[in-house]
C-alpha cells in the first residue's frame, strides 16, 4: 500500500511538474512575442542584445538548460549561482535538487520505526532536496560577506588612481588586475562590458544587481551622479570608504551585543535534538511508547515543526539590520 501511494504521489508529481514547465514556456514564448513587437515598433533594442556579449549558464546545453530558461524563475536561480560564483547552470542545479530528493526518500524509509513511513519520506525528501539550493544560498552570503569587506579598499584604491591622473575606466581595469576574488572578478566584468560598448553607468548598474550591497548602492548612485553634476569623484570615494567602514564598526557592535540571543537561540535549538539522540543511545525503549502510538508519531512531527519555527522566529528576532 505504501508502494503504491509513494508511486502515486511520483506520478502527480511528475506530471504537475510537466505542466508547469509547458505552460511556462509557452507564456515565456507569448510574453517574448509580445515584447519583440513593442521593441520594433520603437524602433529600439535592449542593451543586453547588442553590447554584452557574454555566454550565461541557460543559454546553451542540455533539454533541461533550455526548457528553464524560458521561466521567470530562471533569471532568478541564475542570478543566485554568479553572485555565489558558481559557474553551474539553473539546469544542474535542479538535477543535483532532484537527485538530492530522491536520496532523502529512500532515506525515509530508515525512519518508519519513529514516524508514518511514508510521511517521513515526502519530508526527509523535501528537506534534502533542498540541500543544494541551501549551499549555494551558503556561498552566495559568504562570497557577499567577502565583497563587502574589500569594498572600502577598493575605493580608497579607485581613489588614489585618479588622483595619479589615470581615468575611471582605467582604475577599474587596475583594481581587477590587483585585487583578489570576489573583487576582482566584478570588477573585471565591469570593465569587460564597457570596453564592449556599455556605457560606465550600464556597467555600473549591472554591478549592483550583481551584488545587491547598500554599500554597492552608494557606490553606483555616487559615480552616477558626479558623472551628470560633476565634482572630485576620488574625495567622494574616500568619504564613501570612511562611511562604509564607519558602518563595519557599528555592525561589529551589534553583533557583539546580540551574541548572547545567537547562543541562547542555538542552545533552545539543539538542547531537544541531542536529547532525543542520547534517550536513543542510552535507553532506546524511553521513546518506543510515543514511537509506536499513533498520536505519538504526530506529536513527534509537531514537535519537529515547533522546532523549526522556534529557529525561525529567534533568528528574525536577532537579526538586526545595520
């Protein structure tokens, strides 16, 4: 009987997900139809057509690259693998999702002595199926985390470029040349796409959508506007570092004082976990009772869920925007 729910359940899926997929490329196609009529009757094409000449992840390879990229949620994973510096495809990311999944069903299947076998199944197969997705969001912070740290000496060596008469554009193509990652590799793209034909602000812009940093923000919205009012760009950057590193010190304090909450809400976290697994070890009849009763097995899946939002709720409440 559970053979057959689980291979019920795979069908829906499957065919669902088919759907889906067809009906999201055929709005995808109807969409870019009607867009392509609007840019020819303005008489005007998108800057991503013809000066950025660069290959992304979705544009070519195998029938799964090719059918995401006509869906909205494309741009955004993509946008997710190169702000993790990942060079994966929206393709292998939902192949290495979907086999992660599969993994974590026939895991759940170990779990039927605690819970419904088939319920820990679809849950143990949600929740591992979710895994990569978790590691690039995990790269994707740390590689920001890094940026932001290397910003203010970007600026203060955007600065002393041109203050030694050399251009904007030069002083980019120097700070990719001497930086490290990630620095350089936004930097170098930057610099790559206005020597294609973009203009400084184009480049700029994409820059920020890249890394959607406030201090980024700052940065871009600075160079824009010198570029339309004028002014000594290379004292505004000092200043602009001396904000940002102001801003770094402030946060260094925030976290300093909100680091009890942190330990306490991983404590609250844990505490349950670990002594679930040392009742197992120690005495593994103490859960057979609750394991083996009906309205047990709920109660263990409520208190799972009770934990996860506890987490989420102590992180909201910790995290404190600087």
């Amino acid at each position: 009987m559970t053979i057959l729910l689980v291979s019920f359940f795979g069908i829906f899926a499957v065919v669902l997900i088919a759907v889906s997929a067809g009906w999201g490329v055929l709005e995808a196609q109807r969409k870019k139809k009607v867009v392509g009529m609007l840019e020819t009757v303005a008489g005007q094409t998108t800057l991503a057509d013809t000066t950025i000449l660069k290959e992304s992840g979705t544009e070519a390879g195998s029938f799964v690259d090719q059918l995401v990229s006509q869906m909205d949620v494309a741009a955004k994973l993509q946008g997710k693998l190169q702000q993790a510096g990942l060079d994966w495809s929206v393709g292998k990311l939902l192949a290495l999702m979907g086999a992660a999944g599969i993994a974590g069903a026939l895991l759940g299947f170990r779990f039927k002595p605690l819970i419904i076998q088939s319920l820990s199944c679809a849950v143990v197969a949600v929740a591992t199926s979710f895994l990569p997705y978790f590691y690039v969001g995990r790269r994707r912070s740390k590689r920001m985390n890094m940026f932001e740290e290397q910003f203010p000496e970007a600026l203060d060596f955007l600065a002393r470029a041109m203050r030694a008469g050399h251009a904007f554009s030069v002083s980019l193509e120097m700070l990719a040349d001497e930086s490290s990652e990630p620095l350089a590799r936004e930097f170098r793209q930057v610099f790559n796409e206005q020597n294609l034909g973009a203009p400084v602000e184009v480049a700029l812009q994409n820059l920020g959508k890249r890394m959607p940093l406030l201090d980024v923000n700052f940065f871009v919205s600075a160079v824009m506007l010198q570029k339309e009012t004028g002014g000594n760009l290379s004292e505004i950057l000092v200043k602009l570092a001396y904000v940002i590193r102001e801003r770094f010190k402030l946060k260094g304090q925030v976290r300093a004082a909100s680091a009890h909450g942190r330990i306490t809400g991983l404590i609250l976290t844990l505490m349950p976990v670990v002594l679930m697994f040392a009742l197992l070890v120690v005495a593994p009849g103490y859960l057979q009772g609750m394991a083996k009763d009906s309205d047990g097995k709920w109660l263990i899946v409520g208190a799972i869920l009770g934990q996860l939002v506890g987490y989420f709720f102590i992180r909201k409440i910790i995290n404190i925007k600087v």
